[in-house]
C-alpha cells in the first residue's frame, strides 16, 4: 500500500516520506491510502487518524492468516 499526502490547498499528491519529515503539522494536510501499483485508492482524501486507522485494519486482516 502506498500512503500520499498533500497539503489541503495544493492539488498534487507525494508520496508520505513519515511523520517526522512533514514541515507542518499533520492536521495542514490531507492524507489518502492506494493500493501498491496506484490503481485503486483504499481510504479516500481524509485526516491522517482516519486513514491510518484503515490502514492497520487491513494489515490486521492481511496477516490474520
């Protein structure tokens, strides 16, 4: 999965290089979830809680095996 993130008045998506690398706060961009060839998007645009709490639900199942 690929997570991206852009700030809330920009249009162009990066890829999340980590919490500690952002200039800003979390809360001054939005956040959206993709599957790893970026063909289909998991967890729309939304804060970074939200998309992170999706985010471990399905590596939760993932590897529920």
């Amino acid at each position: 999965m690929v997570l991206q993130y852009k700030l809330k008045s920009s249009n162009r998506w990066k890829k999340y290089p980590g919490k500690a690398k952002l200039e800003k706060s979390v809360s001054k961009y939005d956040f959206r979830l993709l599957n790893e060839s970026k063909t289909k998007v998991l967890v729309d645009k939304g804060p970074y809680e939200k998309v992170m709490k999706r985010f471990r639900q399905i590596e939760f199942f993932k590897h529920r095996g």
